[in-house]
C-alpha cells in the first residue's frame, strides 16, 4: 500500500510457507484400484459464476464485478499475477477510474474505516516490508483510512493471524484536495496475542526526514463504499476492499488453509438461496485447488482420483490431466452421466503417460458420483 511502498525499513525475518511436493510415482509398484469415491471437492476456473442474490449482497455495479472477476484466482495480491492477468486488471481499473464514481473521495464518509488490500502492482522502489508482507496470502493486509477526527490517521496493517496478532504502521494525514491524501509515519508496532504489550517497531521515524513521507490519491471510490482503487507516489496501484465477493471469501480460505469447510458452506447456502436453475457441468478446463479427500502415498492414484492437475470437461467426456515432469504428463479420459438433479456418474478408464507423441498406457479405472453443490 502507498504507506508501505514509501517506506524503506528493514523488517524481520521474512515469513513464509513451505509447500512439500510429493515424490514421483512408483510406476511399477502400482496397483490399481477398482473404484474410488471421491467426496465433496472444489474446482475453479477463469470463467467464474455468482448468482443474482449474491452479486446484490457484494452491492457491486457491473464495471467493478469486471476488476473484481479479474481478481478471481490472483494469488499474493498480484505478486504471482501472470502478465495476461496483469492486463486484465489495469484495463477493468483503468475503465472504473473512467467513470463516475464518488466526486471527492477524501470529503466523502465512504472512504472512512478499515479497507482490505486485495491486489497491488509492485514497482522497483516498492519497500522491503512491502515486499515481505504483502505478498504473502497467508497474511491479511487492511489499510485504515480515518480523517474526520482531531487527529487524522491513516494506517497499513498486516495481520499475521487471528492467534498470532499484527503489525500496525500508523501516520498523520492531511487532506490536500479532493483526491489526495497527503501523509507522515509518526509510529508502528506489533501487537502479539501471546503478550499483554505492545512492542514498538524499532524504526527512526523522525530521522528519516522525506522518506517518511508521502501521498495517496484516490481514484475511484464506489457509490456503495465497498470499493476503492489508490495511486501511490511511487507509481503503485492498489485495490482495496471493504466487503468482499463470496468467491473472494472462499478462494482467500483456500490460499490461508483455514476455515475452508466454512467458507464452502457459506458459499453453498448463498447460492442454495438465489438460485433459480439447477446446476449443470460447464465445459472448459478446471483447476483442481483444494478437496476434501486426503490423498494417499500413490502419487499415480492420487492423479487418477481427480485430487490433483486439471480436469478438463469437453463433449460429455471428462478428462484428467498432471504435469508429471517437463514433457511427460498423466492422462486419463472418461465419460460421464448425469444421474439425478445435481449429480452425475464419472467412469474414467482410459490412462496414460505421454512423452512427446508416445503414449504408455495404464490400466486404471475410477468411477465417481459427483455431486455439484
């Protein structure tokens, strides 16, 4: 966020999340299984669907469901955006700062309270807190905008977890005209859940002198206050959020690893209740991001259970695809029917490995009742 970008401390240790692969598959000690069930998963795609029910709940016009459809699947705020990605939410920003959004952002009560960062471009003068913290999905970043007060603030926060506790950059802000924000650190610390104090963030605000420092411009401010697009002085982007699409909710569970099963249930019952049609299997290639299945040590079934890769829905066929290694892939085609209101039955008998143009063939069978929820 601006407050962040304009400031160059060093912060501690970087935080991370490490991601353990499993190791390749056992070919020839594989056996087959029968048939397998598989419970309830989730998939995504590009070509994400909300219901009417929950697009009035978001309160969001059809300019910003465009920026906020090109924030679907954007993982560490834009950090790991692809360049595709990149393009797609400059143009939906670019077009939102074209319309008429609120006047004079910085005279308006919309834009006070507590904002969610949910996307920012990075230049090369990003700082390093910036670029530790914001970056990491597994943290939340708000940015707290408040300038009807005898002492205006502004204020970035990173929020580490609910058991763990945050960071609090704080600064005294000024407004300079109707869109710019203008604004001085003054103070940061950490506020830890395990300690009944707060401990002070050890950076020299006063001896920084300009690089302190810095301004905000706000431009676009939605109607409904629940969306908010910010330039910073160094060039940077942000969109920020105060209420936030069901599908927002769920993915930013999944990224996290926590309160997933809630989030699908909220989910559900939000499009149980405004849905008017029953569900059918769109077309097109789905990613698969999380399921409630455990895996097993068989890399080579967890691949023919549908658990990980692709899954990729074409001609009432279904098929499911992993990049193994660097020009070698697992394959494995099937049909299927559909059985009842939201259900079908998947019959995938048709598995391979693929080199190149050579093919080995496995033989594998999975059948699947697969409920769309």
């Amino acid at each position: 966020m601006a407050l962040i970008e304009n400031l160059n401390l060093w912060p501690p240790s970087n935080l991370q999340r490490n991601l353990a692969l499993n190791s390749p598959p056992k070919l020839f000690n594989f056996k087959p299984s029968a048939t397998h069930s598989i419970r309830k998963t989730l998939h995504t795609c590009r070509c994400s669907l909300v219901n009417e029910q929950q697009q009035q709940q978001a309160s969001f016009t059809d300019q910003e469901k465009q920026l906020i459809d090109a924030l679907i699947g954007i993982q560490g705020r834009g950090k790991s955006a692809s360049p595709q990605q990149l393009n797609d939410v400059e143009r939906a920003v670019q077009v939102l700062e074209g319309q008429d959004g609120e006047g004079d952002p910085t005279s308006s009560d919309l834009i006070e309270g507590r904002w969610q960062l949910m996307f920012t471009t990075r230049p090369g003068t990003a700082s390093p807190i910036q670029r530790t913290f914001v970056g990491v999905d597994f943290f939340s970043v708000f940015q707290e905008v408040y300038l009807r007060t005898n002492d205006p603030r502004v204020a970035n926060i990173v929020k580490f977890s609910d058991w763990i506790g945050e960071l609090k950059v704080e600064a005294a802000a000024s407004i300079k005209d109707g869109k710019r924000i203008l604004f001085q650190f003054d103070r940061a610390a950490f506020s830890f859940k395990f300690l009944p104090f707060k401990v002070p963030y050890p950076v020299p605000f006063r001896l920084l002198g300009d690089e302190a420092k810095g301004w905000l411009d706000t431009t676009y401010l939605s109607h409904s206050g629940n969306l908010r697009i910010s330039r910073g002085n160094k060039g940077t982007t942000f969109v920020l959020q105060k209420r936030t699409d069901p599908r927002q909710k769920l993915l930013a569970a999944i990224s996290t690893g926590t309160g997933v099963e809630e989030a699908i249930d909220e989910f559900i019952s939000l499009s149980k209740s405004g849905a008017k049609d029953e569900p059918v299997l769109l077309e097109g290639e789905w990613q698969m991001i999380w399921s409630s299945q455990i895996e097993t040590d068989s890399w080579l079934e967890n691949a023919g259970n549908g658990l990980m890769g692709s899954q990729i829905v074409k001609n009432e066929q279904m098929k499911f695809l992993v990049n193994i290694l660097p020009g070698i892939r697992f394959s494995m085609i099937g049909k299927f029917v559909k059985s009842g209101t939201k259900t079908y039955d998947v019959t995938m008998d048709d598995a391979a490995l693929i080199g190149g143009p050579f093919g080995y063939p496995l033989e594998m069978e999975t059948k699947i009742n697969m409920e769309l929820l």
